[in-house]
C-alpha cells in the first residue's frame, strides 16, 4: 500500500494587534487563520510534471489553493503525490499535464471534459505577511463524490468480465447498476488490463483503484471477498464456491464459520471451506458498493474501489488465519497551548473495526515512518477485545488518557493477537490478522468564545507534514514547501551512522521570577525535553542576554544555574537565555526573566473569578482581575495570564480580565493557585476538580 509549540512571534503579534484595533476600525485579516473546505474541483495545476513532489494549485469554488511540494494526499483507498495525480491521469489528459479530475480539464483526443465532477477536502491555513496571501494546504482527500454510493442485492454476475448487476430483477443480465471491481493486478478477481474478457474495460481509473492490500472488497467482519474468474461449477482455486456453504434449504448462509485448517499442513479436503482463500460473492447477496463513474462501449458503470457484503464470515476460534478491518477513524489532534488564543483541544478519539474471530484481541497501532529512511514503525495505542454482545465481531477503541495518541499519524494499524503471521501470506498474496488504513478524520482545536480570533490548524503537530516521510518513489517526500503556517517547524537531521532522523529537543527555561536585591536565585530547565524516542542526553548552556548588571553565576552548562540577584535601587529586569542541545547538530533555546526590586507596595487588588481543572482532558483554567489596567498578572508556577480578548473586531477588551489555560498531564492534581500583580496584589482560591 503506498502511502507544543506555542505561538510564532508573527502570529502573537498580529493578534495582539487585532485585539487592540480602535472602535470603528477595520480589523486586519488575522496572520494565520485555518481553513477546511469541501467542492468540486474548477481547476488544477501542477508546477513541474517531472518532479514526482512538485506542488501546484487547485482552484475549489472560485478560490485558488496552493498545493506545497512534498503534498501526498489521499485517494479513498491509497496514497499519491500531487505530480502523480496528472502522470497517473487518463491518456488523453495525461498527455497535456492535465488532471482529469477538473471542470476546465479537456481530452487532448476528445476535447471533453471529465465525465462527471471531481471533489475535493482540503485542510490547512491562510497565511497573510505583507503582501503575501495565501491559502496553503495542509491535507487533502481526492475522490468523485464522497457521499456516492449504491446499494442493492446482487441480481446477476458475468463470470466472463467480473461484472455485477446490483438492485435488478433477480437472475436479469440486463437490468440493475453495473458495478466493477478497480482491481488491476486481479487479486479479487480478473485483472483489470482492458482486454476482452479480462476485467475492466480501458476506461478504468487506476488512480481510484481499490487497496491491494489490505481489503476494501469485503464481508461485514473483514473476510476478503471475490468474483470468481470462471463460471460454476468450474472452480476458481482462489475463490472456490466452496467458501459459500449452504443450508439445509439450499440457500447460502449469511452466517458461518470456516472449518480450520488441518494441523499437518495438508489443504482442506474438497468441498470444504478454506479460510486460507477469499469467499465469493453470490447472486442474492446484499452489497454496498462505492466507486466512481466509468464509461465503455456497454455504457456507464461504477468502477469501484470498495464493496462490502452484508455476510457474517468467521474463522474458527483461536486458529489461524484470522482477517481484521478499521471500520471508523477518529483522531482529535489537541490544540495550541497559549493564553491569547481561547480554544477547546480536540482531543475525541474513536477508533472501529471487525474480526473474523470473536475470541480474539486486537492491537492498534499509529503507524509512524521515519523522515530520513522512510522506515515505518509501530507506535502502540490499545489492545482491545471483542463485543460480542450487541455485534459478533466488533471492536471498539476510545481513550481514556487523552495524550496517549498524539502525536497524529497518517496510518493506522490493527493486528489480530491470534492469527498474525507477517510471514506467511495466503495464496491471493495477502498479509492475514493485520489491516493498515489511512484517516483523514481529524478534530482540529476550536474557538472559545465567539468573537475571539479563529484559532489556526495546528498542522506542526502532523509529523508526516512537518518533517516528512521519508523516501518515497526515487526521491525523499520531505516537509510541506511552502509551509501552511507563520514559521516552518524545525527539520531534523539524519544521523550519519543508523541513516535515522534526529529532532531537536524542546528547551523550556522555566516560569520568570520576582526576587529582592541580594536572595539566592535558581534558574531551572529542567523541563526541557528530547522528542527522540529514546529521548537522547541532553546538554545546556546559559547565558545573560539582558540587564544593566552583569551577575557572575555558576552551573552555566547545567539546567539549574545559580547567581545572587544584585543590589539595585530601582527594579531591574535580568534575562538569560538557555540553549538546550542533545548531541545532534540541532538545538532550540528559551528565554526566561528575573526581576530584581523590593517588595512591591500593593496599588490595585486581584480577584479569582475562577479556578477549575477538569480531569478527563487533564486542563487547568484560571481566570482572574485587577483594579489596575496597566498591571501584568502571573499565575504562579504557569507563567503570565494572557489580557482579555475582544469580544467582537473593533471592540477593544476590556483590560483588567486576564485568563490562563494549561492542557496536558498535571500530576498531581492542583488544590490551589495563586495570582499575583506586577502592581503588589495577589490572590490565592482553591481549584474545584471536575
């Protein structure tokens, strides 16, 4: 199958800046604001058709999008890069660098257009600096109609080209929807190569084939099935009709399990049912079917890329093989942790599937892929178990620890605990107790508030945008160029020796302090972190960055340095700056301040309003005032609560409510907080735990 960062210095700027417009002013276009939008497709370009990561642009609805190089986007049952799209277009498009997948595409040998709509989801953020507007994106699904599909009982099927009638009059070759398997190397039945009598017709797409590899023509529980290649009673060794056991009526069941495999290796015994092989489809048997249009001499028929039949096939219990499914993907993505941008985390997460053994667990796994050798690796989510209460077969996973499944992954991975076996695939060349499905369902962060500014798509969070997957056809897909943000994450580096990548580690200097002339001060980076799994050894360096003194202190290359705060008649504001490495060539830095002055003489009063911590998403929110306009207030331990935000554009906030939101994992759980004011106030509350 081919397939926190807190806010930019731009980005901060900018929204401090929209908070602060005057009443009756326009109010600029935020920096950074996200975008998700769904249509037909009006055009699409590509900026070199011989580079296989060049981007383009796709024009949705009127409106143009850039494509970045190193997009690879998701068709409904594989992945392309955008160049791909055009090489892999029909001939007569394919030959002028076009899509076929655009209302302005023509046929070089027809001079027609597509023959029906293309649609397109993409995700990402408009990025305005200067002069510069663009909407750059992040993620996208091609497909003809997501929403199209068709379902039916299979009335006829022609053993002679694959074909399925669905929804006619039982046993009649000429009435019902004609629908095709998008199977090119044949793995479900006959191979789709055009010639008579082989399959599909040359008007296939194999852009919208269906997945090789992990099954999209199936039964309810996940069991592959097939059309056989020859008409019974001759028997197709792949699809035998034998799979389709009958009752004592002489109807097929649509509930079964397959006999296990014999213990010394031999095959089943003729007229047996081999789970070892894929299971046919019948006349009789409801399907859903989804696809798109295709066109050939007979007419139009649906070339599809997923059927699934409304049959319960079970493997014997606790025996190999065993075949499993991703029904459902669901990934919140969390959201951006800073004070100026009030907004609920996306943390829902769902994901669902089938087993054709009720008895079995089921591991999941994001499938991450290394950004300098393309290597894939598991990243454990859950093991799960079976509910064969409301539905024989199901699986259900939802988290409880919401961290637990971040960062988001592109793939994601179920294996069945009783019958993976990686090293012996079945005779229709498939991998059994394993499922690898791409998702596109991701919960962005959304608004607090209405009014406030729109919150952005955190697509620096999506390692595989962020840094890249890797090698990929003859080159490397590397990070989304231009980049859908303020400012481009960090690339990390490929260590010379494993070929593996390298990520620079998160520097974190600790809260800013308030200290009198003369007491002993601490510094404390302790915080900082490596991202590399292992995480590496980290190093630091400190150094003074501001201040009218100079103070001497020692541990410069430890995380807690130490000094003795000078003596000063007026405030003074140190600060340093640590640089925090971890062997690589990479390092991040972070800035922290001390004030030096005497005890503050209290000119204004601060009241908590609020102070909650919710323990399903881990989140601590605060929300406090003071009598003075012009003072800063700092949660203890959190940092600077951030000013209040406007409430609608050109409506100045009111100055005295500030506000502070920390998600993540707090242990322990905090009992109290306390706010204090640069003008001397502080207040002290209790949290209430929900």
């Amino acid at each position: 199958m081919r397939s926190k960062l807190g806010l930019t210095p731009l980005l901060i700027v900018g929204l401090l800046a929209w908070a602060s417009v005057r009443p009756g002013a326009q109010a600029p276009i935020q920096p950074v604001s996200p975008f998700d939008n769904i249509g037909f497709i009006d055009a699409a370009t590509v900026d070199n058709p011989t580079d296989t990561f060049s981007g383009g642009t796709i024009t949705v609805n009127g409106t143009v999008f850039i494509v970045p190089r190193n997009t690879l986007l998701q068709m409904p049952a594989f992945g392309l890069t955008w160049q791909e799209v055009f090489a892999m277009a029909p001939a007569g498009f394919q030959a002028s660098h076009q899509s076929g997948l655009a209302r302005a595409d023509r046929n070089a040998a027809t001079g027609l257009p597509p023959p029906t709509d293309y649609e397109v989801h993409i995700v990402g953020n408009r990025v305005v600096s200067g002069t510069s507007d663009q909407r750059i994106v992040g993620l996208m699904f091609l497909s003809q109609q997501s929403l199209n599909n068709g379902a039916g009982f299979i009335n006829y099927i022609d053993y002679a080209t694959g074909e399925m009638r669905v929804g006619g009059r039982m046993g009649d070759p000429t009435t019902g929807a004609r629908v095709r398997q998008n199977d090119p190397i044949g793995r479900h039945g006959l191979a789709t190569d055009g010639a008579p009598g082989a399959g599909h017709t040359a008007a296939q797409d194999v852009r919208f084939q269906q997945d090789e590899d992990n099954p999209t023509v199936r039964s309810e529980t996940g069991y592959p099935m097939c059309v056989a290649r020859v008409a019974p009673p001759a028997i197709d060794p792949l699809c035998p009709e034998a799979n389709r056991p009958k009752g004592a009526d002489g109807t097929y069941l649509n509930i079964y399990t397959m006999a296990p495999l014999p213990f010394d290796g031999s095959q089943p015994p003729p007229g047996s049912t081999n789970p070892n092989v894929m299971v046919p489809f019948e006349v009789g048997d409801f399907v859903d079917y989804q696809g798109t249009l295709a066109v050939d001499a007979a007419g139009p028929y649906i070339s599809a890329w997923g059927i699934l039949d409304n049959i319960g096939v079970f493997t014997s219990p606790g025996t190999q093989p065993v075949y499993t499914a991703i029904d459902v993907m669901l990934l919140g993505v969390g959201g951006i942790p800073n004070p100026f941008l009030p907004q609920e985390a996306a943390v829902r997460t769902r994901i669902e599937g089938f087993t054709t053994d009720p008895t079995s667990f089921v591991d999941l796994f994001a499938v991450d892929v290394d950004a300098c050798n393309g290597q894939p690796t598991w990243r454990y989510y859950a093991t799960v178990g079976v509910d064969n209460i409301a539905v024989n077969g199901r699986w259900r996973w939802r988290p409880k620890s919401d961290p637990q499944f971040l960062p988001p992954s592109r793939m994601l991975l179920a294996v069945s605990e009783n019958g993976f076996d990686p090293t012996t695939p079945t005779p229709n060349g498939l991998i059994p107790g394993m499922y690898t499905a791409p998702n596109f369902d991701f919960i962005f962060p959304e608004n607090l508030g209405i009014g406030n500014p729109k919150v952005p798509n955190n697509l620096q969070d999506f390692p595989f945008l962020a840094y890249g997957s890797g090698p990929y056809a003859a080159g490397k897909l590397g990070q989304l160029s231009p980049w859908p943000g303020a400012v481009a994450p960090t690339q990390p580096v490929c260590d010379p020796t494993t070929g593996t990548a390298v990520f620079a580690p998160i520097a974190n200097a600790g809260v800013h302090q308030s200290v009198r002339p003369g007491a002993a001060v601490t510094l404390n980076a302790t915080a900082s972190r490596d991202t590399n799994v292992p995480p590496r050894a980290l190093t630091f360096n400190w150094v003074q960055t501001q201040g009218p003194h100079v103070v001497p202190f020692s541990g410069a290359n430890t995380a807690t340095p130490s000094f003795i705060a000078p003596f000063a008649t007026t405030p003074i504001t140190l600060a340093f700056t640590v640089t925090v490495g971890n062997g690589s060539t990479l390092t991040s830095s972070a800035v922290v301040t001390v004030t030096v002055a005497n005890p503050a003489v209290a000119t204004d009063t601060v009241t908590i309003t609020a102070a909650t911590f919710t323990l399903r998403r881990a989140q601590l929110r605060v929300l406090a005032s003071t009598t003075d306009p012009t003072a800063v207030l700092t949660l203890q331990g959190f940092g600077e609560m951030g000013p209040g935000l406007a409430i609608a554009p050109g409506v100045p906030a009111p100055p005295t409510d500030h506000q502070i939101r920390i998600v993540g994992v707090l242990n322990p759980t905090p009992t109290t907080v306390t706010v204090t004011s640069s003008s001397g106030g502080v207040a002290t509350a209790t949290v209430t735990v929900r």
